[in-house]
C-alpha cells in the first residue's frame, strides 16, 4: 500500500519517516487512518480529527475510560492530534512540538501566576520535562501524577531517598528475628543513627514545598519561618535559649538545620562553623538576653 501511496506522494516518504514514525506508517497502512477513494473529512481521513474513533481502533486500551483518577482534557475529548504528529515526530512519543512548549501553550495562564515572583525553579519544570511527573493520559491519582509523594519526588532525590531509606532498613534490622546474623549491620546503624523530620511531613512533600515554581527559595511554600512556626513554638524559653535570644524572624532555620534528615537528633547540618557543633556559643556570642 505505500509504495501504491507514495507514486503520488514521493514527498511524504521522506517527510514521515522520522526518529519516532508512527507505526502504521512503518508498516505501509495508510487505510488505517485514510479512505483511499473518497471521505467527507480533511485529508480523506476516516473520522475528524478530533473524533476518539480514528485513534481507538490502534488504542483501544489506552482509551478505555476509568471511573477513578484524573484524565487529560485533550486525551478524553479524543484531540490527539493536538500533542502528537499523526505520521512522525523526532521528539519522544511522536510529540508535535517540544513537551515544555506543548505543554505551556494550554497551562500558559495558570504557570504565569506562579511565575511572577520567582526566587526557585525545580528544575524538572523548567526543562519542560512534565511527564517525569505527570502521566500525559490518564492515571489513578490526581493531577495526572505517576505515583503519589514521597516516592515521586524520591526517584530523582537519591541522597535523601538512601538517607530515609537506611533509618527504615536499620530499624528492621533491629526487630528481625535473626539479629545474630545481622548483627554487623545492626552495629553500623548504631554508630550512624539517620534522624527523619518530621516523618508524617516528609510523605507528603507538597506539606512544604511547590511542585514548579516559589517565590521563595528552596521551592517552600511560604517563608521559612512562617513554615517552621507551625510546629515549633518561637515564644517558649527553651527556644530562645536554644537559639541565644535572636528573634525567629532575623533567622534562616535552613541555615543551620537539615529539615529532612540528620546523624543527630538536633538535625544540625554536617558542615557547620567548628564552635557551633559543640554549642560553644559564648565564646563569639553574648548569649545571655539583653
């Protein structure tokens, strides 16, 4: 059939075959899409373009609609080729344009309200990689999300997600029934404690950070001490001793703690200034209120 087809179209031969071709057009079935003699639709095709049955007889599957989840506007409607090149693509998934701009030209409005005052990207995002994160279909969780937080966020944050990970493994460890055998790794968890913030906060990423973009740094949600303040109470004495009397909102929390993971139980960050760890304040410091 496509050599039949392309006596007439020499052009399109070359014009199809791309890094990602279509595989009716690989195979030479062009009546999968087109009526050879005649259609009352553009291009002879054999429904409209926006009409799910042109693409449903090949993805019958896919298509099939499911009560629960989130579903693509375009991808329900049946507007396929609103995304994807009917014959071939050299982007990825037979995409008509770049996935940043492809998706931008439908979310343009609502990315620009979170876009007026930028001070951190994630990066995902601004490389216009969307479906690392959101399936372009369908899927059973909201937002069009692959999978739910932390495990999303996780498969691109290896350190924390071996840092979180390794308390979760040691504390196995400890109640296995055969600690004899384990015991050498039991000793390692011992000599390395992990300290998680927070545990029910870090299963849901979103409790602190903006999935896109923040205006402020670090992709919070709202200032650090605004965030902090919902848990830790900045007015009792033993904050204040703690923290030499400086009022919170002179304080960047981020500073000096690791808000996710810690080898100590104050959750103070790995590098820091030599008097700081041992709390040797006063020899820099008037740490008394004044």
């Amino acid at each position: 059939m496509d050599k039949v087809c392309y006596t007439c179209h020499p052009d399109s031969e070359v014009k199809f075959i791309k890094t990602n071709t279509h595989k009716p057009v690989m195979d030479g079935l062009c009546s999968s899409c087109h009526d050879g003699h005649g259609s009352d639709k553009k291009g002879l095709l054999l429904a409209k373009t926006d009409d799910p049955k042109l693409c449903s007889g090949c993805h019958e599957e896919l298509m099939r609609e499911t009560p629960e989840g989130s579903v693509h506007p375009l991808f329900k409607s049946g507007k396929c080729l609103d995304c994807h090149d009917a014959h071939g693509s050299n982007i990825s998934g037979m995409l008509a344009g770049k996935q940043g701009q492809l998706c931008f030209s439908c979310h343009e409005k609502g990315m620009k309200n979170e876009t007026a005052a930028i001070k951190s990207e994630h990066p995902t995002f601004t490389a216009g990689e969307c479906t690392k994160c959101h399936n372009p279909h369908k899927t059973k969780l909201d937002n069009l999300l692959l999978t739910g937080t932390p495990d999303l966020c996780l498969s691109c944050h290896i350190k924390l997600r071996n840092d979180m990970r390794r308390k979760e493994d040691c504390e196995k460890l400890r109640t296995s029934a055969d600690t004899e055998a384990n015991a050498a790794a039991i000793k390692e968890c011992d000599e390395v404690t992990v300290y998680l913030h927070a545990p029910s906060a870090l299963e849901n990423c979103l409790r602190c950070h903006k999935s896109h973009v923040s205006a402020e740094p670090g992709l919070m949600i709202r200032p650090v001490q605004q965030l902090c303040a919902e848990c830790h109470d900045y007015r009792t004495d033993a904050f204040g001793k703690a923290h030499i009397y400086i009022e919170a909102g002179a304080m960047d929390c981020n500073k000096c703690h690791d808000p996710h993971t810690s080898k100590g139980p104050m959750f103070f960050r790995d590098t820091m200034h030599k008097p700081f760890n041992p709390g040797e304040c006063g020899e820099c410091h008037m740490t008394g209120k004044q």
